[in-house]
C-alpha cells in the first residue's frame, strides 16, 4: 500500500492566512481636519497674547514701581529744601551782610577804575634820572575824567599815539642839555608814560640847568586796591 503526500501550499499557511495588510486610508472628513489644524493654530495664539500681556503687565509694574520711588525721592528732597530754608532764616543777616559787601566791592571797582598809584609814579620819575644826574624838583599830574579812552597824547614829530588816561607836567634840575635828553629818553621807555618833550630848558648861575617837560600817562598807570593790583615801576 503507497500513500501519495500532496505539498502544502505556502500562501496558504495559517501565519499567512492571519497577516493583515498594510494598507490605510484618513476616513475622516476634510472639514474636520481643517477645524482641529484652526482649534491649534487659535490656542498658539491665546498663548502668544498670554505671554505678551504678561510681559506688559511685568513692565508697567517695573515702571509704576519706579515712579513710586521717583515721587518718594521728590518729597525727600523737597522736605530737605523746606528745612535748609527754614535754617537759614537764622544766616540771613550774614547773607545780607556778604550780599552787600559784593555789591560794595563791584561799585568800587567802577568808581576806582580810574584810580592811579601816584607814589610809584614818581618813584618811576625820580628813578629815571639818577642815571644822568636829573634831579626832580616838581610834579603835577592830572587824570582825564573820561578814563581810559579819553584822549590821544599830543602829537610830536615821530611821537606814537598812544591813548593815554592823564599827562603830567615834571620840573627839575640837571648838569646840561644832554642830560635832560637823556632824561627824556629814559622816561620814553618807561610803560607808564608816552611821549614825553620838554617844554622849556634855563641856564641856572651854577651852571647846570632848569627844565620843564610834559609827558602822558597810559593804561598801564591805572591801578588800585580795587582793580588791578599796582606794581611798583621804580626805573624799569
């Protein structure tokens, strides 16, 4: 007796019979799938608003404490001010005082501004003639009332213009006509004078001789306690 096996047929075997296919497919409705793609764009943007309200709320809180404090340091100083001018209700006779020693001192030096040092004038005057043997015997000088700019020295051949505040007239004694135009030479170098000429020169018995000499006064003069402090000129 034979027996006759039959092959099984692998596709159909139970493993391949169970297997499922790997085929898919969205069943659901497009409308629906645009409304939940809506749904999540619409909460992203609820919390975008969030985080931007939160952001300003944090801001104004900052700037609202900051203006707190702002008015807080205001009052502070405001009360500071209030005291200090309270307390010096009991300086105000020493500002009175030190208000009115400023103005004194400004009025001063407009009412000195022409003020001159006249004991150094005429040691500059005396000064420049030891050299040639002058010996000053008289001054007299005068200051123009319109100040600084009030005249021109007199004009001489070959003599500056320089502007002068005053003029002075110096009489003396000398050993000869040379030494007079020595003395008139060093005056001429002088800062404090401009042009100086003599006016007359006499024969004295002893044979020296007399003179007289007129001269400017300029800018540099001017000095005082109140304006520009004076500088003794001696024979410079």
């Amino acid at each position: 007796m034979s027996t006759t096996l039959i092959p099984v047929d692998p596709a159909a075997t139970p493993l391949r019979s169970s297997r499922l296919l790997t085929i898919s497919a969205s069943l659901l409705p497009e409308e629906i799938t645009i409304a939940r793609r809506a749904r999540k764009a619409r909460n992203w943007v609820i919390v975008a608003l969030v985080l931007a309200a939160c952001v300003c709320a944090a801001w104004f809180a900052y700037a609202y404490h900051d203006k707190q404090q702002a008015e807080e340091e205001l009052t502070e100083a405001t009360n500071t001010v209030i005291r200090l001018q309270h307390d010096q209700r009991g300086f105000a006779e020493t500002v009175r005082v030190q208000s009115d020693t400023t103005l004194l001192g400004q009025q001063l030096k407009t009412a000195m501004g022409k003020d001159l040092d006249w004991a150094a004038m005429l040691n500059t005057l005396r000064t420049a003639g030891i050299p040639s043997g002058v010996k000053v015997t008289g001054v007299n000088g005068t200051l123009d009332r319109e100040g600084a700019e009030a005249s021109k020295a007199k004009s001489m051949p070959g003599a500056s213009t320089v502007t002068t505040v005053g003029g002075v007239v110096v009489t003396g004694t000398a050993p000869d006509k040379k030494a007079v135009a020595s003395y008139v030479d060093a005056l001429g170098k002088q800062t404090v004078l401009s042009n100086p000429y003599v006016t007359s020169v006499a024969s004295m018995d002893d044979g020296g001789v007399s003179f007289s000499l007129k001269a400017g006064i300029t800018n540099n003069a001017l000095c005082g306690r109140f304006t520009t402090t004076c500088k003794s000129t001696g024979g410079n």
